[in-house]
C-alpha cells in the first residue's frame, strides 16, 4: 500500500548537518511515510551515513547517481520513485519540525483546492542559533503577485500534491543551474492553487557554502528568467524589461541584487511596481483575498518610500498609493509623521493639525 507522503531529500557532499536532518524526519509525529533520499555521487561521507540510516529504518528509499548529476535531475529522479499521495522537500542541512508531516498534510487533506503548500521558517546559522523567524504569503492571491517578483516559497517547507504534478508532467527543470524550485512552483500555478502556514515548520540553514551567497548573481539570472516568464503569463499586456525588472525588485528586497538601497531607485522603478500592481488588481478583481492585497501592497510600498529624506517624487507616489488602499497608506504616514515630528505625537487625532505640520515641513 503506497504512503500518504514521500519525503524527498537530494544529497551532495552534505556530512556535517546530515544526520541532524535526516533524523528530523524519522522522528516525525506523522508515520505514514516514505523518505526517497537521492545520492548525488558525494565525494565526502555521506555514502556511509545514508546507508547506515537506511539499514536501520525500513522507511529509506535509498537512490545512488553514479555521477553528480545536480539537484535538479536528482530531484526529478527521486519524483519518478515517490509513491506518496503528497511530496515533500527536505534538504539535507535543514530541519523538519516533529509536526510538520502532520500539518501539512492534514491541510491538504482538507484543503483539495491546494497543490503546493509551503510554510514560513526559522533561519538559523552553522551552528544552529536562530537568527530569526521568516514569514511567507500566505494566500494564493498574495502568493500570485509575490510569484511576479520573487520566490513565494522555502523550497524545502514545501509538500506538493503528486496528482498534479503527474496528470501535468511537471518536473524540475534540468537546464536552470540555479531557482529550479522557483521555475517550477511558477508552472505549477498554472493548474492548482498555493497557500503557506504561517507556523514555522523547517528550520532553514544560512552558511558559507549556500546557493545563495556563493553563486547569487548567477541564480539572480535565472530568477529573473522566471520572473519575466511569470508576468507574462499573468499579466500579457504587461511590457517590462529584464533591468526594469531589477530595479524595481531592488526597491522592493534591497538585500537583493547587489548594493543598491531603495534611495538610489528612481521613482520611475517605484511607477513602474504601481503599474503592475494596477494590472494585476484588475486582471484578479473577483478574488475575495483582494481587499487584504492591496492593503499588504500598499503598506509595503509606502513603508518604503516615506523614510527621512524623503525621495523626489515621493507625493506623487503616495497619491497614487491611496487610490490603491487608503487606509494603508494613511496608516502608513501616520506612522512616518509620529516617528519624525514628535510635536505631532499626540495631536495625531487632530488630523487638519498634524497634516499642516507634516506638509510645512516637507
């Protein structure tokens, strides 16, 4: 009888934190499960402790590539085995907490509606410290619009439903060295629905050697290969270009892309956010989720730009920020004019008085 998840787990010269990780999911509160782990020629010991694990525990689905073939084929080759009703990711320096079978799963189970699920996560170093908790979008509108800029998903909090990926032939792309996940959660959005838990499920490992920092500008090439991909499927009439694109990502993640801070954008990148953003509201205008979008957006975008100096341009931006959601952005500047014009601290109920201060000076 086929289990009800397939853990899936590509490992590569991974010793130091793999024990830790695979352990994390054989002590899972959920049981029915099986853990399909893909041996990518490792040069290192990981060979040895795959297969004193799977000696041990009957669950192991043990795959060896003779030669490193990279994440994304062995990935894939682990999706052809996995028998489980759902797939789950599990990378071999991360940590599944004891529930997060369990939740995912019976979120799915009660949720038909939903193909991939995700979950926010603890970030933590080398060593295992925490550095902090790491929210993801939680609803499918909010996850869409965060798809057009960004990753809306922790590849490894993510468990799929296999139907889907099946009846549609997805697989990981073999031709991205880097942002596989990403190319294919914006695939896959084309036939299912998505959502994130807000509960941090997986403790996600920052090191020396990750992706992200060793190889960024080129996974930011391929990052931006999918975002272009994305706007066009969901917004076709949308022109954009690949460096307009950067410039507005880097308004919106400044730790992104290299050095540039949200002063050194021009206005038009912040426009250009604005028009898609307006795109993006009409093309979704029945969606019961997208009074909270714009709220989310809203505040976002204007979180960023009323910071002291302010930009050139900047009123023109929050005009059209309170067509957008006005209570976001009143929110928004009422928090700005408070943080900077401490006379207006407690006059702030007296609207007409704190606004004359506030535009007097600015």
């Amino acid at each position: 009888m086929s289990p009800i998840v397939s853990v899936l787990m590509s490992v590569y010269n991974s010793e130091r934190h793999l024990r830790q990780s695979i352990q994390s999911v054989l002590d899972q509160s959920f049981a029915d499960f099986e853990f399909v782990i893909v041996e990518d020629g490792s040069e290192d010991s990981s060979p040895r402790i795959l297969s004193e694990f799977a000696r041990q525990d009957a669950r192991i689905v043990l795959i060896k590539n003779e030669t490193n073939r990279g994440l994304a084929a062995s990935l894939n080759r682990g999706l052809e085995r996995a028998q489980g009703k759902y797939v789950a990711r599990q990378d071999a320096d991360d940590i599944s907490l004891p529930n997060r079978l369990e939740l995912q799963s019976a979120y799915l189970e009660t949720h038909p509606e939903i193909g991939i699920l995700g979950s926010a996560c603890t970030i933590i170093d080398e060593e295992g410290k925490e550095l902090g908790v790491y929210p993801q979008p939680e609803g499918d509108l909010l996850i869409r619009w965060t798809s057009l800029w960004s990753n809306p998903f922790i590849h490894p909090s993510i468990m799929l439903r296999r139907e889907t990926l099946e009846k549609h032939r997805l697989r990981y792309d073999e031709t991205f060295a880097s942002a596989q996940d990403y190319e294919l959660w914006s695939r896959l959005l084309q036939y299912t629905q998505a959502a994130n838990l807000p509960e941090p499920l997986i403790r996600y490992r920052i090191h020396r050697e990750s992706v992200t920092r060793t190889r960024r500008e080129a996974q930011l090439l391929y990052h931006d290969q999918v975002v272009l991909r994305n706007i066009a499927r969901q917004l076709p009439s949308a022109r954009i270009s690949t460096e307009q694109i950067r410039q507005a990502r880097r308004w919106i993640y400044p730790d992104e892309g290299g050095a540039a801070r949200p002063k050194e954008i021009s206005t038009q990148a912040v426009h250009l956010y604005l028009n898609l953003l307006t795109a993006f509201i009409q093309q979704y205008s029945g969606s019961p989720d997208l009074s909270y979008l714009k709220n989310k957006t809203c505040q976002q975008a204007a979180d960023l730009i009323l910071t002291k100096p302010l930009p050139k341009g900047w009123l023109g931006i929050l005009r059209r920020l309170f067509t957008v959601s006005p209570q976001a952005a009143w929110n928004s500047l009422s928090r700005f004019v408070c943080a900077n014009y401490p006379a207006c601290r407690y006059p702030l109920k007296a609207v007409n008085k704190v606004m004359r201060v506030f535009f007097k000076e600015v």
